[in-house]
C-alpha cells in the first residue's frame, strides 16, 4: 500500500526485511528531530525550558497509545536499562522462570543477579510448557519476550492475560520490543504488571528512547534504587519518593523523546488495525512459501498464531547472496532472519521467495 511506503526513502533502493533488527526511521521523525536540533542550536537553554512539557506530553502519548495510565508511564532509554533497574528493585533470592534461549539482555539480566532461575523451553507448546513450569516450580516472577527474536513464535496475549488470573502474586515482566507496533495494544486489559519497550524497532522512532507500563499494584512488590534531580521533576513526578521517577533519575533527551511521539502519531495516523491486518497478510503469504521450502523449523510451522518474523535455514553465501539483491536481512542462531513490516508487500515477497528459489536451484 502506497500510504504504507511514503515517507520512508530507504524503501526505494532496498527490500527491507529487517525491521526486527533495527527498524526505520521515517521522514516526519526526521523533520522532529531537524526543527529540534536547529531550536537548540539557536535558542539553547530556552528551548529547554519547555523540556517538561514536552516530555509530559510524550508519557501521555504513550500511555495512551497502549491505554495505561500517563502517571504510570516511565519513560527510559532501552529496555536493558529500565529492565535492569527493575531487577535492582526486587528483593533477594526469588524464583525467577524464563524461557529457555529468550533474548539475552533478559536472561542474562535475571541470570547474573542471586535469583533462583528456572526455564520453559520455547517450541509449538509454548503455553503448555509455561504453565506446566508455574504449576511446579511457583515463581515470585516471570520474565519474557512476547515475541521471540530469534525465530518470531509469539506468545498468546489470552494465555498470558488468563495465567495471570490464576496466579495473582507472580510479577508478570514482559519485553515488548519485538512486539509493540505491530497490533493494537491494551496494557490495561493485558494482566500484565510490567511492559518494557525499546522503540527503535517497530514503532520506527528512532535510537535513544524507550518506556515502561506498570500496573499499579506493581508498586508495593518493586523498590527501585536510581534516585537523582530529575526524578522529581514534571508533572506526574511532583511527589517525592514517586515510582516512575525512581526509573528517571537523570536528565531525558527531547530529541529521542519527541522522537517517540511523532512516531507514535504516525502510526495513529495509519492505523493499528491496517498495521495488523497489512501484517498478517505478509505473515501467512511468507509462511507458507517458506514451509513449502522446506526452510522452516517445526516448531514455527506447527504454531498456530505467528509473528512476522521468520528464521530460515541458510549460511552466509545466502545471506551474501541476498544482500547482493539489496534484500537486507540478519544473521541470527543458525539461519537467516527475516522480518516483514507494514511498509513491505507481497510483491517484495514474491521477489524474496524467486531469489531463494534461485539460489537453492
């Protein structure tokens, strides 16, 4: 779809299937971040005098972008960061589950603190799997990846929203950053305590900023440590000892926050459920071609629900021979990663699979 692909130039002289990756930066972010730049330039620490308003207004946006509450939106700048500083807040030994192969910068978080750590093994019974691991070992909380970065299995919101009814105590801490921009998002509703988000990927805002949701039963479990001037500074931070600043205790960038908003604008403006159903058309397309191929691992093909992120079997003289097209991919595990997002089309999947077949022979 045209609307789709306007405003992103990269489109014109590549296949972009690497949002997964990193994700683009469009033209009206850019503008942002020009006007901001030339504003500090020539007004300096006037310009930043607005800077809480500013930043105001982007908690908003983004609480209700994914309908939570602005004053229990933090604003950060990477999921490692305010996940982190999450896990300096929880006390110690508790029992940790995690998902065995799931994105480094959680495991290896949860790992290298003294929690007790058991996994669930990531394949079709994902689901299974998790609620067999909570039914035995009762973790005090759950950390994940609602989308795999490695291979695209997405976890069921339902399941996670229906666990967490049947176990009200465990910390529910989901990383959003596969995940966030690619469907409609209610936080609320979710039954998670805590989403943590990078958005340089699919909210295609830039590098430099990111958020956390919280649910607020959430404050009386996590004691965060990170204190400093900005942690009392805007509103929704006025008070003394305030949860979210406990996750802002320096100085924020307007250039990568501001950023966040106008991406998040941009999105509104397309709509989340044409992202969703633009997705889910590429998905299914690629799938199936893809299965056909015979480059698929069970796991994936036997899933039901599938993100639009797929890892094929192939080596570096494919990925080379990809790149040779201009089809820009990642080498991630043993294969080749591939990540499909609303400003790509079935015609440059056609083109993907024709190069695939070419080279397979």
């Amino acid at each position: 779809m045209d609307k789709f692909r306007k405003g992103f130039p990269v489109l014109e002289q590549y296949t972009y299937l690497n949002t997964a990756a990193s994700g683009l930066l469009p033209e009206k972010v850019w503008e942002f971040r020009q006007d901001h730049d030339l504003d500090f330039l020539i007004k300096a620490g006037v310009l930043k005098e607005k800077m809480g308003e500013l930043l105001t207004e982007v908690r908003e946006s983004v609480g209700s972008f994914f309908n939570c509450p602005a004053n229990q939106v933090a604003l950060v700048p990477n999921f490692s960061f305010g996940f982190n500083t999450l896990l300096e807040g929880l006390e110690k030994p508790q029992k940790a589950l995690l998902l065995k192969q799931d994105y480094p910068s959680i495991n290896w978080a949860v790992e290298s603190r003294n929690f007790e750590v058991s996994y669930a093994e990531i394949d079709e019974n994902l689901e299974q799997n998790i609620a067999e691991a909570f039914k035995k070992e009762q973790p005090d909380f759950f950390a994940f990846s609602i989308v795999q970065y490695l291979n695209g299995i997405k976890l069921s919101i339902d399941f996670l929203k229906e666990l967490k009814e049947n176990y009200t105590d465990t910390i529910f801490i989901a990383d959003g950053t596969q995940y966030c921009g690619t469907e409609e998002f209610d936080f609320e509703a979710s039954g998670l305590d805590v989403l943590i988000c990078s958005s340089y990927k699919w909210l295609n805002a830039g590098y430099g900023n990111g958020f956390m949701l919280f649910n607020e039963s959430i404050q009386g479990k996590v004691s965060p440590k990170a204190l400093g001037f900005g942690s009392l500074q805007g509103k929704y931070k006025e008070r003394e000892g305030n949860f979210i600043g406990k996750f802002e205790p320096g100085h924020l960038d307007t250039l990568n926050f501001g950023s966040l908003k106008v991406a998040l604008e941009l999105l509104k403006t397309m709509g989340l459920k044409e992202i969703e159903n633009q997705l889910q058309k590429l998905q299914e397309k690629s799938k199936a071609a893809f299965e056909e191929l015979g480059w698929l691992e069970e796991a994936v093909i036997k899933r039901e629900q599938h993100s639009s992120i797929f890892n094929i079997k192939g080596d570096e003289k494919l990925y080379n021979s990809l790149r040779s097209q201009n089809i820009i991919t990642s080498r991630r595990g043993d294969g080749i990663r591939i990540s499909f997002h609303y400003f790509n089309t079935e015609k440059e999947v056609d083109f993907l699979i024709k190069q695939l077949k070419k080279f397979a022979g």
